[in-house]
C-alpha cells in the first residue's frame, strides 16, 4: 500500500485502491498536476538526470496559481467528497484522476521557503490546500529553499512504514546522491515525457472547490502549533535508562492534555 495506491472516497466507506502497473510520478506544483514515467517497462528506476530534466521543465512553467485547486476537494467530508468525484467522473475526467490514483507517489513542489519551526509544522502537516492531494497514500513535500517533509494518507498503515522508508531514503541520498548541483541534467524532450493533467470542470464543481476552500481555511485557523527544543537528553539518554522513546512521548501527550482539559479521555 506504500506505492501506486490512494485512498478513494465511497458513500459511507472509503476504499483502498492499488494499481502496481503505474510507473509514473504525480508532481503538483501550484495547483497544477503533472505527470511522468520514473519506472521503465522493466520496473528499473530511470537515470537520475532524466528525472532531474523532468523537473527542471516543471519548474520553468511560468503558469500562475490554479484557479480552482483540485486538491481541496480531498479535504473535505469523505460523503461528500465521494459525490463530488463521481461528478468529476462524470464529467470526463476518467483518465486524469486513474493518473493521480495509480502513481507511484506524489511530489509536492513548494514555491516558498520554510521561515521557522512553526512554520514547517503548518506546512508539513497541511499546507494551504492548493498544492496536495491528501488521498494519496504518501506524498514528499519540497520548498523552495531544499527542505522536504512527508504526509501521508494514515487510513493505509501507520508512521513505521513510512519512517522506515524515509530513512532509507535519506541514508542513500546523502550517502550516495545520484545528483548533485554540479550533475548535468539528461539531454531528453521533456515537452513529449512530462504530461500535465487538466480536468473538466462544469460551474457546480468550481463552487464545490471554492466551498471546500472555506471549510479548509476555517479548520486551519483553528490549529496552533507551538515548539521547543529539548537540549537535556533524547532517545539514546532514555534507551540507556531502559525507557522507550516512544512511550515517553505518549506519557508527555496524556500529562499535556491532562493539564489542559482536567482529564486523560
């Protein structure tokens, strides 16, 4: 389920969808969906430089910020979400959204930099809506100044897998990055390769995105996210006290919150 799999919305419950046959990419920039091939017919990951080209000419498209983000409507309530993609399949959109269902993940390309740890935390767990497609099993966040996060669709499984994957991935690219500032991007035709998706969108479906912008923006507002850095000890301290890491921070979840609301459920 961690690859080429999405969450789809049906009347009362949701199904889980895995199609092992995508070989291509989702990337979402602006709004805006992209599409290109990172497997060959084999199953082997393409050269490094033709995936680097590919998103070079991403981001030379000098489009503006879509009017209608159709990534909002994965925020909304599952019922009525699921009503709204019938209509969009009804409304000829059969293909694009096989496109965006079946990739092997999603990229998000982030246009900003990251101001500070609030900041990243807002980001990373919901941005502003334009720029995901929360559906999608897990999708890799990148901002503008090289930093990345991940979200993830939890219905699917749980954080084990993801951080294990995650690991995995910044361990071979630091370790043995196959590209590098000075790396010479592939000579490929990347206007052929790289497809942008468009959906057919009728008055009732823009207003359904504008809608579910609102119900976005209201519930955002309503999350404040506060940090700080603990410098007196971290998970190797508490490992060599015979402590879990993991159920520390769930004792430190239950005492916040019994502070705050005067009980533990």
């Amino acid at each position: 389920r961690l690859f080429n799999s999405t969450r789809l919305p049906k009347p009362n419950r949701d199904e889980l969808a895995t199609d092992e046959k995508g070989r291509h990419l989702l990337v979402l920039r602006r709004g805006h969906f992209y599409v290109f091939d990172v497997l060959d017919k084999d199953g082997n990951i393409v050269q490094a430089s033709e995936i680097q080209a590919h998103l070079h000419h991403i981001l030379s498209d000098t489009s503006s910020e879509s009017e209608f983000p159709l990534g909002y409507l994965t925020s909304e309530e599952r019922n009525t979400w699921a009503l709204l993609r019938q209509k969009l399949l009804d409304n000829g959109n059969q293909e694009a959204l096989r496109k965006v269902d079946s990739a092997v993940f999603c990229l998000c390309l982030d246009d900003f930099p990251i101001k500070d740890p609030i900041h990243l935390s807002h980001n990373m767990l919901h941005g502003s809506g334009v720029n995901r497609w929360y559906d999608k099993s897990f999708s890799i966040i990148m901002m503008a100044d090289g930093t990345a996060g991940v979200n993830f669709e939890h219905s699917w499984g749980d954080g084990v897998a993801i951080v294990r994957f995650q690991n995995e991935v910044f361990k071979d690219s630091t370790q043995r990055p196959a590209v590098s500032p000075q790396s010479r991007m592939a000579n490929v035709d990347s206007n052929s390769a790289v497809q942008e998706l468009h959906f057919h969108l009728d008055d009732s479906l823009k207003a359904a995105i504008s809608s579910a912008k609102k119900k976005f923006d209201t519930t955002v507002s309503s999350l404040t996210i506060a940090s700080m850095v603990f410098q007196r000890g971290g998970k190797e301290s508490l490992k060599a006290q015979k402590l879990s890491p993991d159920s520390v921070a769930q004792l430190a979840f239950q005492m916040a919150f019994l502070r705050q609301y005067g009980q533990t459920t």
